[in-house]
C-alpha cells in the first residue's frame, strides 16, 4: 500500500469514526494499533521498520486536523490528547452545521454567480446597442437572436434592469443560503453606498447639455451617474451578520430581518410568523413591493410539460422563497414590475437536494435564471438543457463565466 494511499485510509477511518454516532458531541478512546491496524502504517516506536510507514504522534494529530476542512465529514474535531503511554488518544468532535457544511461546496461557482449578478445589474451600461455578454456573464434568451419571442424577452429583461437602476432607493430581497450569502458579501465589496451606477442616456431624457452649479458643463460620463441606496430585507443571520461585520459600510447599509422562528442549523428565520411578518410587509410600511428578489434552488427539476422547476429541502424555507418572489408585484396596473431572479450552481441540475418545489420557471413567477456556465461537460449540457427550457417559457438564463482553471473534461 503507498503512503498516499494509507493516508486516504487513516482519513477515511477517521470520517466513520465521526459518523458513528448521532449525538451532537462525540468524545472517544482509540486505541492506536488496533486504529492503524489495515492502513499500512504502524505507530512509531523507535528506528524499526518502514520509516516512510511510521506514524507518530503528532502525524496523526495533524491528520485529525486535515478532517476539520474534509468534505466527508460533518464533525468538526475540538480535541485531541495523547495519553502518556502513546497508546491510546482521546478525541472529541462536534456536529458541524449544515450550514457551513454547504458553504465550502462549489464556493468557485458561487463566487462567480455572485459576481456575474452584480455585474449585469450594476456595471452594464444600459444603452439599446449593448452588449449581451461581458467577461463575467453571458444572457442568453433564445437559441435564435433574431426571433421574436427572443426579442421580447431580452426587452423585458433590460426593461426591468433599467428600472431598477434608475431608482434613488432600490427595496430588495435575498433568503437564507450559502449562494445568495455570497451574492450580499460581493455586493458588499463596492467601494461606497448610495452605489454609483452608470445608467447610460436616457432616450426619453431633456436632450439639452446639463450643468453643474458653477454653470460647468457636465462631463459625458458624470452625467449618467446615479446613485443608489439599497435597502435589504432578509430572514438569513448571516446575512445580517456579514453587513454587521464590515466595518467599511455596516453604518450605511440599511437591513430588515424577517422575524418568526430560528432554526440554528440553517441561521435563518422560518415558520407562520415569519410568512405573517412578509404579508404585512407586503401590505405597506418600510418595505412594500419588492424591486428585486433574489432567492437560491438546492435543486432543478422538469415536471410532466417538461417546464424547469425549483425546488429545495425544506418545506418551510420554501414558503419564505414564493413569498419573496411574489413581494416584486403586481404594481400599479398589475404588472410585476419587480426583477425575480433565482440562482444557483449548476450540479443542483444533476444533483439535486430535497423536492419542496417552489418555483416554476415561467414568466408568471420567474423574470431571470442566475447559473454558472458547469465545470465539466455534464453540468455543461445540463445548463444547456435548462437554458431553452427556460427561454421556451419567458424566463432568461444569465451564464456565469468561471476561471479557466475550474474547466474540466
């Protein structure tokens, strides 16, 4: 057996070891020999022996450490303690949240999501001739680009974008997850809030030459330049704790938490008096018609039409998500003027977690899809796949660019 091998074993001893029981702590007395008995290893004890194959002490403790960060485990090790005699050694480990757990997978997808998001909304200028891709995204509305059911949607989308933007005061929503977590820390990396955002002209704007107050003529590109204070409500402590944290603009960056009950493995608030608290929102005060909802899938479906369908593992977080895309309208009229935006990394298309669907992906619940664009070449069809069927029922699908180096074959 090789080292790298055993190591992988002594690893994988350790994981099912953690998993053993179902109790939230876990504190037990191993015996080394029997322990390493089958890796390939066998505990130091002076010169003898294989020298690449001797473990000590301090080598086993630091691989216990390595399990900490694995991905194959759902403990978090708080104690390791050689007895005198090196034969045995107490460990203690705790539960790891699950939502931690889900925090460190696909961290490169949802980074880019967040990121290409941001991106589409605050850093395009809205002009008639812009571009439908940049380097962090690409909108797709249709496999033809001249058909008209293309058209429509594609105007609709920068219809709602232009006027989001064009607000003094934009409402928003994001719900409790590891995806849209990171959309608020990438929203918290601008330099200032009220943002500054180049709208571009306004093609229904005074056409004559605007001045500043010295009677200065404005530059072309000041002129364009609004700015936007955002206001988010939110059921996601952390969320709430990660505006709260930064010290560069926790004083300027307005927050509304849900309130009802928590659920500490999932840091967010759910439950009848979270859903009433949303109605009442919803009905007036600070809050009102959203202009922006943005909620996460924990998995992708298709239903008998084979129409794309959202869903994730927990009936109760399911709620707060409908309840966030339906506070976007209907406005005045009874148009949604609000943008819906759902988002998610693509191997919830392949693997997806739980069945509490709370979205179609039409247009009557559903304005903008937000994926990356797959690391491999499965997740690549499937995001291929999830793109007409989405387009087919008037929702468009923004294509996350990922770096180079998470392309695999």
């Amino acid at each position: 057996m090789t080292k790298r091998a055993s190591e992988k074993s002594i690893a994988r001893r350790v994981a099912a070891l953690m998993q053993r029981t179902v109790e939230v702590d876990l504190e037990a007395r191993i015996s080394l020999d029997e322990f390493l008995e089958g890796t390939g290893y066998e505990l130091s004890r002076g010169k003898s022996g294989n020298a690449d194959h001797q473990l000590s002490v301090k080598k086993l403790r630091d691989t216990f450490a390595k399990i900490n960060s694995s991905k194959e485990t759902n403990r978090v090790i708080k104690l390791f303690r050689a007895e005198s005699d090196n034969a045995y050694v107490i460990v203690k480990a705790e539960r790891r949240p699950v939502f931690e757990l889900r925090l460190d997978r696909a961290s490169t997808q949802k980074e880019a999501i967040a990121k290409a998001m941001w991106d589409f909304l605050l850093q395009s200028k809205l002009t008639d001739s812009r571009g439908k891709e940049s380097k962090s995204w690409i909108l797709v509305c249709g496999s033809d680009a001249n058909s008209e059911s293309t058209i429509h949607l594609r105007d609709r989308i920068e219809y709602k974008v232009r006027r989001l933007v064009r607000r003094s005061q934009i409402y928003f929503a994001v719900d409790s997850g590891t995806t849209t977590l990171t959309i608020i820390k990438e929203l918290l990396e601008q330099d200032q809030f009220p943002l500054q955002v180049n709208v571009g002209p306004d093609p229904n704007a005074d056409s004559s030459e605007p001045e500043d107050a010295r009677g200065k003529p404005i530059s072309e590109n000041e002129k364009h330049i609004r700015l936007i204070d955002p206001v988010l409500l939110t059921n996601s402590i952390p969320a709430v704790n990660a505006v709260h944290r930064n010290d560069k603009h926790r004083w300027t960056f307005s927050v509304e938490i849900v309130g009802g009950l928590v659920r500490a493995n999932r840091r967010c608030s759910l439950g009848d008096k979270a859903e009433l608290w949303i109605r009442m929102c919803r009905g007036g005060g600070e809050i009102g018609i959203l202009d922006l909802a943005i909620v996460s899938a924990t998995g992708v479906y298709y239903n008998a039409s084979e129409i794309a369908v959202a869903g994730c593992d927990d009936p109760e977080e399911g709620v707060i998500k409908t309840s966030f895309l339906n506070m976007t309208g209907p406005g005045e009229g009874g148009q949604v003027a609000g943008l819906r935006v759902v988002a998610f990394h693509s191997s919830k298309i392949l693997y997806p977690e739980g069945r509490s669907r709370f979205a179609l992906f039409n247009q009557a619940m559903v304005d903008l899809v937000v994926v990356d664009e797959g690391t491999n070449e499965k997740e690549k069809k499937a995001v291929t796949k999830l793109c007409d069927a989405a387009n087919r029922h008037g929702v468009a699908v923004l294509k996350a660019r990922l770096p180079n180096r998470e392309q695999k074959k």
